[in-house]
C-alpha cells in the first residue's frame, strides 16, 4: 500500500494499538501474565467465543481459560461469489460450551428488508475440531438470532408473510429437527424446556411442538433478550418509560421482577442455564436476596459479552475495517482483531490481538441456496459475435451497464475524493470536466453536474454535505469499484444483485436482478429495460464516482420534496439540520407507499421495517456508533436513518500511515451537545392516532413471523404520515462542516498497484495481451503507460465460461466470480478463483493465441500481476501448433512483484495457444487464478 496515500485499513480495536513507547506489554493471542488469571484457571471449563467479519468472512473465534485464554478460530463462514466488504451476524453457544449456531450474511444485506428479514445464512460450528455444518435454509438476521437454550438445541427464526417461522437444531447432530409456523410477529425466540419461548406483544409466551403459544407472563411492554436459567426460569428485560425492568419468569408462569434500571445500563446474557446482569451498576440494581443459583451481576459494561462462567467479558472486539470500507487486502487476508477485555471481580483488563485463520470447509456453499432461486429467469438472445458462452460481458443480463467489460470499468475513489464529489455536489458545484474517454470509456466529454443536475429543494435551503456522506456511507462503504480495488485502481463497479442470485455462486435469476450501481448504489434507471437515464448517463454513473454522486443526491433531493408536498416535514422542516432528514433517508432506503387514489381510509406512508419502534431492533439500543466503531460489527441493530445519522456524526475511519493512528475518513457534523441528543426516541413515530402503533401495547400478530411489537395492524402497515417534531434544533441538532469549497480541486491518489506498462521482454517476443489494443488504460484522465509502452499486443485472449440450465434458459453462473482489475502488465487483468472440476458450472477457461504461426524453439512466459493470484496449482495447456499438447503448473504467487515467469520452452510447428482453467483438484472458491499477458520468446539458435 502507497505510504503516499491514506490507507482505508483502520487500526485494530484499542487492544492492538499499543504505543511502542507504552510500558504495557503489546497485546497477544493469551494471558501471558497468568497471575492475573483466577485461582484454579488451568482447570477451569470456562471458555469465551465471539466473532468479527471482513471481507475474508465472518470469523468465530474462541479462547478457553485452560489455555489461559489463547484465541483461535474455529471457522471462518463465507459464500463464494458473493462480492461484499465485510461479512457479518452473530452467533450463540449451547449449554455444553462445545458447539456455536451462527447467523451471517454479506454487509450490505442491512440495506434491504428482505435481505435483512430472510437473506442470512446459518450453521453450526464445532468449536473442538472446527467442523463446519452449514444449514439449509435462510434466516433473518435480528439481533436475537440465533437463539440458545440451556441444551444443545438452538432456535432460528424468519419473517414467513404475516407469521413467524420457527425452526429448531439440534446442534449435535447439526441438523433442523423442527420447523413450524406461528401466527404473528415473535421475538428473542429460544429453547425452553422442551418448549420455545419467544416475546410475542407484551407478552413472554411458550410455544409447543404443535406451534401452540401459552402466555407465560404479560409483561406490559415489549420482552427482549430471553435467557433460559438452569431451575425451569427465564430471565427477560422490558423497557419501562426510560427504565428497563430484569424479570424472570417460570415454565408454570410465576413472574419476578429482579431489579431495574436507566434504559441502557443494564443487560442480560447466559449460557449453560447461567444467567449474567451486566452492567456498572448490576449489584446495586439487582435484589441479590432474589437471585436463583444460577445467577450472577457482573461488575462490567452492560454490553459486554460474556463467557460461559463469567470469568472473562470483552468489551471491544475489532479489526478496525468495520468502519473504514472494508476494502480486501491484496492476498485476501482475514485482518487481525484486536480485543479488549476485563476480569469481571478484579480490576485486571487484558488485551489481545488475534489473526484469524479461514478454513475451507467455512467457505463451501451453503445448502440453502443449493436449488437455487425458484422464479422465472429472464433470457435474451443474443448475436454470435456477443455470445455469452464467450463473451465476458453478459449480453443477456437484465441490468443497463454490464459487468466486465474492460471499456467501462469504474474508478474506485480515495475517501478525500468522495468527500470532495460530495462537498461539490451539494453546492450545486460539482462542475469538474472529464475528458472524452475518461477513466478507458468510450464517454464523450461532461461534467457530473451536467448529467445530473442538483434539484432545487421546495422549501429552500440545500442537503447538508454529512447527510450524503453517511447515505454513502451506509449504502456502500464509500466505494465506486468492487472492494478487489484499492483507492486509484480500477475495477468493475460494485454491485448489490446484478445476477439475481441472492448469495449464490451457482445460480443466475435476471428477474431477481438488483441493479444498484456504485457509490450511492443508484438503481433507479439501471434496468436495462429502463429510460429514465440515457445510455450515457447509465455508463457516466457506472464508471465515475462523481457521476454517482451526482446522482445519488438528484434520488435525495427528490425524496425531500416528495415528503414535503404530503408535509411531512421534521422539526419545522428547515433543511440544514441534519436530523430534518430523518424521513427523507426513510424514503431513499425503503420508499414512500402513496395515498390511495380509491380509499382515503387506507394506511400510507413510511414503511414499518425502518421504524424505530419495530421490535426487530432492540429496545435499548443507542445511536448507532456513539459507543465505539464496535457497532460497526452489527448495523443489523439500527434502522436505516439510525446508521446513516451515526456515520454523519462520527464518520467512517481510515489509517494515516504517516502516524499509524486512526482519523476520521470524513468530516463529520456539528452538535451544539452530542449528536445523541438530537436523537429522536425510538417511538416517536408510533402514535394510535397516526399509524396505530401503541408502545403500551406490544402485539404479537396470530401467524406471523414478524416480531411482537407496537404495530396494532395484522398487515403490518403502521405506516408514518405525519409530520412530527421532537427537538428544537436550533439548540440540539447537527448542522454541516464543510471541507472542500467550489473550485477545490480533485484530490489526487496513488495506485498501491501500479501498471507494468513496459516489456522488459526481448524485442523480438510475441506478446498476446488479455485484452485488445483498443482498450485504453487510463486512470481517470491520466495515461500512466504514456511514453512507456515499448509492445503491441498480437493475438487474442478469448474465453469459455462454465453454464447451467436454469428456468428452460442456459445461464452462466461461473460469471458470477469473474472480475478485472486495473493493474498488471498494460493495465489490466482477469481473474476468478479455483474451483475443483465438478463444479462445471463455475470453471472459467482462456485460451491465449497469436495471430500467426510460431516455427522452432520459443520459450512461452506468462505475465503474472502483484496481487489477486495466489493459486499454487495453475495448470497452462500448451498446444504445439501441431496438435500436441503438454502441461505445466505453476504457482501463479509472485511475492506481490509484477512479474514475468517462464512455463519452458518447446518446438512449435503451426499457430500455438495456451489455455488456463479455473478448475483445479484443490479448487475450494479461496484461491485466486488470473489471465494477464502471454508471450512467446523465439530461442536463439534452435
């Protein structure tokens, strides 16, 4: 990485951070001064399991006391092909401490309600050996699940249309054991005897094998966190005005209040039929003379997380790119964890740093995507010469711009240079001329602002600059370009479900097709069948980090003035205070459902999935990052103008390498007294009145999977219609800081990855490019190859791409996990990564050829790129010209150096080629394997 550049790697959490100068030791994978361990921790059963996620996916980590807590992993859970820049979710262990359930699902999975309520994937892991039991069906990914008993089962839940599915494991035999439907919306679902217990309304209920609910307790709010006790209890929390209540309440339906406390400060966690209250101020809240056995207060930050036995709870865990994009490392390395901890009776914290390890049996693909998605698939014919059997591109997709082709691909940004665009942008100055070909596309010259000019607001006033950067922020982790690419590279433009396949490596659904483009993920006018853009403002938007922008902000502006022709308008509606835009970034993630034009009666609105008050989000949440960049490891928790607020007041991170400490990406809003308390409460938009939605009365919906909550309608539509005032915010609310005026120029990036622009082969090699000599490598306006390419490319790379039978069409799902990358030799290369033969489906060959004949001795050299190729098994096809054929594998890792490496030598007797496959006997979806340029060297005197 350019030590020119600010990295988008942010530090690791406080532990790994060490000041060399600190007397403190710098933090390990265990406990090395085991003095500060409990009496009699050699023996001790406890053990403590947590997870964080990158790109690599979504780690399980585990430390045992015995071993005085040395931190390994047990998986490393993933899907193949699926392009995201951190995986996330959350996990549960059983009362044995031996095996965890786990919940996990591609990042941006938060932005969508049906990706969040029904897209995450599940598994079991055995935290022993590691082995890893993917199970086959998608789940939601609320906080509350999975759910753990005192046992070894575990329950998962989903939304099923106005019910709640419930479906329980048995983790030892890793397997569903039961799945049944229950009328309404449950919560916090988990084992309970031989039973589930779940929230349902303001209600803590029992369900039987028969999906028959009990009521066990009415509880006079809504019951989150349920926690079985090992004496046939369950502990529970309720929210109480601006108090939280710790109850427990039996399977014969006695109900104890155990204590209460400031919304917040008090939580509740368990294992094994161990119950712990955490928090500051547990011992003083809690009636101890109360306690069952099996309950403990824990002197420790309510959020904490705790082991089994309570002998150790962490409070941080993270690798730091949570908040900082995310982007991949050249190698595809996990990142290490930092994490914090504290010695619950004692005042000895503890520092660890681990570096997870991924194992292959986590990245296989998961059983529920196996038969793919069962919808119609769309199929376009298409011409010999754009065949999609050959084609890189997808003639037949259904999205506007397509993926792979080398003349559009996207330039990925700096975060100074999404600070400026956005900056511009909203001052109406985003005015900056790209030059005709801009960035190796075909685009005639414009100006981001005059594609997509900026739309006035009614009302007057303008966006606030922090309220886009945290819309960026949320919907894409400030990147333009796959996270493959690093800030100054150039890659495909990334994508939310340009193939339909909703996380699966084997399955291509154009009618599922999502086709959010770049930066702002604009979707809108990006179906192909869509003319509300012309093609080259499709094209404009796809390559270029302004023009999405641009166009990004022209979607806000509308939603504004939407919401402000129905006067739905927040806190008087003046446009400069941050928190005034609550309902319009409701409307940009989840739109506006309008007034019937038949039925005056009938509900409309904002959508209940991002009320504050759904019961999907728990009760005592707080804003979103104002406890730490933790949160980051589970925006899951917050609504969508929750996160996007969060992101406005503390921005994302990033490293200055010149100091190695961790800034601010952006910056960030101003609050006259903290961005927390410009919040509004989370029902402020639940009124009887307005949406019939009733804090004081959690309902749970007979058949629904939606959780108990305040909605009082079966359909769920307690949509917000109304304008709605909370703060003054002349007193409390954010306002922008700008950093870039108009007329500030672009800020400049180094490439980390420089192009190998000259042939240091002799003159007299026949190079055969990955790509035709009409393809122009420019970076953004700039030709970093100018003066310096000594070649021309003479011959053809060309490919065949792995198909399927999919809804009466052939698709190709082996397009799915093929990318190109601004770098290497020329300025670009392809690559994909090795699967082993039997996934046909998935293999991707290319066969280099020249355009003429090769007589006599040549030495065949394949350029191989500084990043994105590791496979040790690349196996090239040499065809002699002749008809013969030999083979010759090779390790395509070069050390992270551009380099030249030769296959040999041979007689050629006609017009070679070269062919390399994807396929390779120890293919597992994690190693890369790329096609940059081939050469035939002539060998004197042969």
């Amino acid at each position: 990485m350019s030590v020119a550049a600010l990295a988008l790697v942010a530090p690791l959490a406080s532990a790994a951070l060490t000041d060399p100068s600190d007397p403190v030791p710098a933090p390990t994978d265990r406990v090395t001064d085991t003095s500060r361990l409990p009496s009699g921790w050699q023996k001790s059963g406890d053990r403590i399991v947590t997870y964080d996620g990158d790109a690599t996916g979504l780690h399980v980590l585990v430390a045992d006391a015995a071993d005085a807590y040395r931190w390994h992993t047990a998986a490393t859970l993933s899907e193949p092909g699926v392009d995201t820049d951190q995986w996330i979710g959350q996990t549960c262990v059983t009362g044995s401490g031996d095996r965890a359930v786990v919940v996990y699902a591609p990042r941006q999975a938060v932005n969508d309600q049906q990706g969040f309520q029904q897209g995450a994937f599940a598994a079991v892991v055995d935290l022993a050996d590691g082995k890893v039991t993917k199970l086959p069906e998608l789940v939601s990914l609320a906080y509350f699940n999975p759910g753990c008993g005192d046992g070894e089962q575990a329950v998962l839940t989903r939304p099923q249309g106005d019910d709640t599915e419930l479906l329980t494991v048995d983790t030892a035999r890793a397997k569903l054991v039961r799945q049944q439907t229950v009328a309404g919306q449950l919560t916090s679902a988990v084992p309970f005897g031989n039973e589930i217990a779940a929230a349902q309304g303001d209600a803590v209920v029992s369900v039987d094998a028969k999906g028959d609910t009990n009521t066990l307790a009415k509880t006079g709010g809504t019951p989150f966190r349920l926690v079985p006790d090992a004496h046939h209890g369950l502990a529970y929390q309720v929210p109480d005005g601006k108090q939280v209540q710790v109850r427990r309440v039996t399977s014969a339906g006695s109900d104890q209040l155990l204590g209460s406390g400031a919304l917040g400060s008090l939580a509740v966690h368990g294992n094994g039929g161990r119950v712990f209250v955490t928090g500051r101020d547990a011992e003083e809240a809690v009636k101890h003379s109360a306690l069952p056995r099996s309950w403990r207060t824990l002197d420790v930050p309510a959020s904490a997380e705790v082991s089994t036995t309570g002998s150790l709870a962490l409070t941080s865990v993270g690798n730091g790119t949570e908040a900082a994009g995310g982007r991949r490392t050249a190698s595809d390395l996990a990142q290490p964890v930092g994490i914090d901890a504290v010695l619950p009776g004692s005042d000895s914290s503890v520092g660890f740093k681990v570096v997870p390890k991924a194992a292959a049996q986590g990245a296989e693909q998961s059983p529920a995507l196996a038969d793919g998605v069962h919808t119609d698939s769309v199929h376009m014919k298409s011409t010999a010469d754009d065949d999609p059997a050959t084609s890189t591109t997808d003639p037949d997709r259904a999205c506007a711009v397509t993926r792979n082709d080398p003349k559009l691909q996207s330039l990925q940004p700096s975060t100074a240079q999404a600070e400026w665009a956005t900056d511009l942008a909203v001052q109406g100055k985003l005015d900056v001329r790209r030059r005709s070909g801009w960035n190796g596309s075909e685009l005639a010259s414009y100006t981001p602002q005059g594609l997509f000019p900026s739309t006035p607001l009614k009302g007057g006033g303008r966006v606030p600059a922090q309220v886009m950067l945290g819309v960026l922020s949320q919907e894409s982790n400030l990147l333009q370009a796959s996270s493959r690419a690093a800030a100054g590279e150039s890659s495909n433009f990334i994508q939310g479900g340009y193939y339909g396949n909703a996380g699966s490596v084997h399955t291509v659904n154009w009618a599922a097709a999502d086709c959010g483009y770049g930066i702002a993920q604009v979707t809108s006018g990006m179906a192909k069948a869509d003319t509300t853009y012309t093609a080259e403002q499709q094209q404009a938007l796809t390559v270029d980090y302004a023009a999405n922008i641009a166009a990004g902000l022209q979607i806000l502006q509308d939603k504004w003035n939407q919401l402000y022709d129905r006067g739905l308008l927040v806190n008087g509606g003046d446009p400069k205070y941050l928190e005034n835009w609550w309902l319009a970034l409701w409307a940009y993630n989840s739109g506006l459902n309008l007034p019937s034009s038949t039925d005056a009666s009938a509900p409309w609105g904002l959508g209940w999935f991002n009320n504050p008050a759904n019961g999907l989000y728990p009760a005592d949440r707080t804003m979103f990052l104002s406890s730490g960049y933790d949160d980051a490891r589970t925006p899951n928790l917050w609504t969508y103008p929750e996160r996007v607020l969060g992101w406005a007041a503390y921005s994302q991170q990033k490293t200055d390498p010149a100091t190695g400490a961790a800034v601010r990406a952006f910056t960030v809003g101003e609050w006259p007294s903290g961005a927390p308390a410009a919040e509004p409460a989370h029902d402020t938009f639940c009124k009887p009145t307005v949406n019939d939605c009733d804090i004081t009365k959690p309902r749970k919906v007979a058949g629904s999977s939606q959780p108990e909550g305040p909605c009082q309608r079966d359909d769920f539509k307690c949509w917000w219609h109304q304008p709605v005032n909370w703060t003054d915010c002349t007193a409390t609310c954010g306002t922008e800081v700008l950093k870039y005026a108009a007329g500030d120029p672009e800020p400049k990036v180094a490439a980390p990855h420089p192009a190998a622009c000259t042939s240091t082969l002799p003159a007299n090699a026949l190079i055969v490019d990955d790509v035709p000599n009409t393809v122009k490598f420019r970076v953004g306006s700039a030709n970093p190859c100018a003066g310096k390419r000594n070649w021309t490319s003479r011959g053809t790379l060309t490919f065949t791409f792995g198909s399927a039978q999919q809804n009466g069409a052939t698709v190709y799902p082996s397009k799915i996990d093929f990318h190109q990358l601004g770098a290497g030799f020329g300025g670009h290369f392809w690559l994909t990564h090795t699967r082993v033969p039997s996934y046909t489906d998935s293999v991707v060959t290319g066969t280099w050829t020249p355009d003429r004949k090769v007589v006599g001795s040549a030495e065949v050299m394949v350029h191989l790129p500084d990043h994105e190729a590791n496979t040790p098994s690349a196996t090239y096809r040499i065809d002699l010209g002749d008809g013969t054929v030999v083979e010759k594998t090779i390790s395509q890792d070069t050390g992270g150096k551009n380099a030249w490496v030769s296959l040999g030598s041979y007689d050629f007797a006609g017009t070679p080629s070269v062919s390399l496959s994807s396929a390779t006997a120890d293919g597992t979806g994690d190693a890369s394997i790329a096609w940059d340029a081939l050469a035939f060297v002539p060998v004197r005197g042969k």
